[in-house]
C-alpha cells in the first residue's frame, strides 16, 4: 500500500521546490520546477509533436548529467521563452553550470499548446513568457497551487478545462516520488462523459473525488471523445516532470522518466497520440542515498505511473472556472 506526503504535491521530494505565474488575460502561463542543488536530469518524449529545449543534454550519453530547474510552460512555441527568463534569475543568484569562472543555469523546458483557449493572444512584438519565466522562479516554494495554475492555466482535454495537477508517493523503504503534471491532452482524463476518472484505481483517499469506476462500464468508455467539437483542430499536449530522492544516475533517471510515462497510459484515453507532444522529464535529488534495486526497483518504477496518474487527474480535478472558458469544469459534471 503506498501513501501521499505531506503535501500530496512533488515538493515533497527533498530539494525540490515549484513556482507558478500565469495571465488570467492570457489565460496561459509557466511553472517552474527549482531543484534546491543540481539534479541528475533525464527526459522521454512519446508524443508525435513536442515543443522542447534542452532535451538532448539529458540523454545519458551526453555531458551535463545535472539541472538546476525544468519548466513547463503555455504558449506553443513561444512559451519556450520562458526558459530564458529562468536562467535570466538563476544568473542573478550565481547558479549554473561552472565554465572557467561563468556560471550558466541549465534549464531544459517544454511547451503545450493553448493559443486557441478563449485568451487573449494579442502581446505586440514580444510574448509574456519570459517575464512569466522570471516571476515563476520568484515564486518558487513548497507550496503551490494546482488546477488552474502555472502552465495549467490554459489548458484544455476533451471535453473539460485541463489544468495542472501534482501527487507524491512514500515508498515502504522511505524513497519519496513525486509528480508534476501540466494536463492539456487531446485525450479525455474521465470515462466517457461522466465524472469518474480513468486513474481512480491508483486514488489515494478522496483526493480527486473518491468516485471510483462506474458499475457498469458505459459503451460509450472506448469512444473517443471530440475535444471541443467534431472537427477541433486546436492544439494538445501533456507535459510533465517526475522527481525523486533516490539515488539514480543518468541511464536509470532516462528509465524512471519512461516508467512515469505509464501514469499517462493509465489516466487519459487516448494518450501519446500524433497530435499530442507528450513529454516527461526526470529529476533525482539524491537526498534520501537509496538505489532501488531488485524486486523493489520494480515497486519504485510502478509508483512513478501510478503517482503521475493521479497528478493527472488532480490537474482537471481541481480546475477552476474563469470568464471565456471555452469547456466546464470537472465540478460541474458532478452535480
């Protein structure tokens, strides 16, 4: 039986600390996810159309094993911006990488896509991202909101306002999982058109609702259901970051990020399609000294889905209304 942290967010991970910032406006916004010392980093990409920067550092084979922050950001491409309003902070505090006496932060980040939500997208010359980029990093702490929030803010999955969810999971042997997730999918997170969520067997207590599956599965759960309207072509993406204080290096911190990627399997219908730019990365902290091995190596992988499945769920869970939503809110299927 696995159980949440204190705060049920990543944060619980020792080292990590998240900040957001968003533009109600905009309706689309950034988190930033801190590492308190650098991280061992990895990343797996299952979508057919992502939005990155920085991934390749993090493939094991290369030389920079460790980070100092991860983004995820709205805006498409343009919210690759945010990254440099992060590394633009982490300068000022003298974090980064040491090249003979420069100091250059490493942050790799990841978009969705959320221009066609009901914002406003009219920013003039340059987009908000990087100053959005900044205030995040400002913000960063232990606590933090989710729903919409940071990244979340925007976002959208078939048939209900997205957001930005986070879980974390303490191991038997004391190692602390922990999932951010920023939930913007072409899929559906709930069975069909009601308000059970396709994660629910891995609910911890009530904490998206307690509702379990229906008894009987409708027809209607392996439809696919329409976005917006038949037709929508807007933009998908779910991006998220696992983090850990296990002890893991590059190759094995590539294989928890592709473990995690399970979660993504287990809560949306259908996931890592071509139009979604699925994405998660990995973060190791260290901080507890354990390595998982043998049997418990494969209860350490299988608790990075299914805390990434309940991430996934809290995110549309706790989404909120705002003026020119574009779907309803997980609450309102409720009633």
């Amino acid at each position: 039986m696995f159980n949440s942290g204190p705060r049920n967010l990543i944060s619980d991970v020792a080292g990590i600390r998240v900040g957001n910032a968003a533009d109600g406006r905009l309706k689309s916004g950034v988190t930033v996810v801190l590492c308190e010392a650098p991280a061992v980093g990895g990343v797996q990409v299952l979508g057919g159309a992502p939005g990155t920067r920085e991934t390749d550092l993090l493939e094991p084979h290369n030389s920079v094993e460790a980070v100092n922050a991860v983004v995820l950001s709205g805006g498409s491409a343009f919210g690759l911006d945010a990254a440099s309003g992060v590394q633009a902070g982490l300068r000022e505090m003298g974090v980064g990488y040491a090249v003979r006496g420069d100091r250059i932060p490493i942050v790799p980040a990841a978009i969705l896509f959320d221009l066609q939500n009901g914002g406003r997208k009219d920013w003039g010359r340059y987009p908000p991202y990087r100053e959005l980029g900044y205030e995040a990093l400002q913000a960063a702490s232990a606590d933090f909101g989710i729903g919409t929030a940071g990244a979340g803010t925007g976002a959208l999955t078939a048939g209900l306002k997205g957001g930005l969810g986070s879980a974390s999971t303490v191991l038997p042997d004391g190692i602390t999982l922990g999932a951010l997730v920023a939930v913007n999918a072409a899929g559906s997170v709930t069975v069909a058109d009601g308000p059970h969520f396709w994660a629910s067997p891995f609910e911890i207590g009530e904490e998206f609702g307690g509702l379990g599956y229906p008894s009987p599965l409708p027809r209607e759960a392996r439809q696919i259901m329409p976005k917006v309207a038949d037709g929508w072509q807007g933009g998908n993406t779910t991006i998220g970051v696992i983090a850990t204080d296990a002890a893991l290096g590059a190759a094995a911190a590539k294989r928890l990020a592709i473990a995690a990627h399970d979660g993504f399997a287990r809560s949306i219908w259908p996931t890592h399609t071509p139009v979604d730019g699925d994405l998660i990365f990995s973060l190791a902290t260290g901080r507890s000294g354990i390595a998982p091995s043998g049997p418990a190596a494969v209860g350490f992988h299988a608790a990075a889905g299914a805390t990434m499945a309940r991430a996934i769920a809290r995110a549309v869970f706790a989404a909120s209304a705002a003026a020119g939503d574009l779907l309803p809110i997980w609450a309102s299927r409720r009633r």
